[in-house]
C-alpha cells in the first residue's frame, strides 16, 4: 500500500499522480463518476473538490483518505 500525502492544500495534484499510477486520465475518471469530463477538469484547475467529490473520486479509483485536525496548544 503506497501513501500519498497531499502538501500545501494541492488536492488535485496528489490525485494527478494517484491517475497516472493507475494509467486512467481525467476524461476517464470523469465517465467513471458520471460527470462531465469539463466539469472535473475546472475542478482539477481550481482545486476545489468537495467531501462528495473525494468521496466519489475514492470509490471510484478504490482509495481511501482521511482528513486530520491537530490542535498545537
């Protein structure tokens, strides 16, 4: 099991990289979802995923992720 860690809040390139391990692209991560292909691409540019995207996302490339809080004081 590899671990990906996402740096600086960059979603989206973690999942790039995740997209080329598994030789898919977007336009295929896309019709896996049943979204438009335009439509994950914005989201890919802006980096703005939602826990329903992730979710989706997870499913359909057979990840898991977790989010974690830490509180320093």
């Amino acid at each position: 099991m590899e671990e990906i860690k996402v740096s600086d809040g960059n979603i989206g390139e973690c999942l790039k990289i995740i997209l080329v391990k598994k030789n898919m692209n977007i336009a295929r991560l896309a019709e896996l979802m049943g979204v438009s292909s335009t439509t994950l691409y914005s989201k890919f540019q802006k980096d703005v995923f939602s826990f329903k995207d992730l979710d989706r996302i997870s499913d359909v490339l057979n990840l898991s992720y977790d989010l974690t809080f830490t509180i320093k004081d």
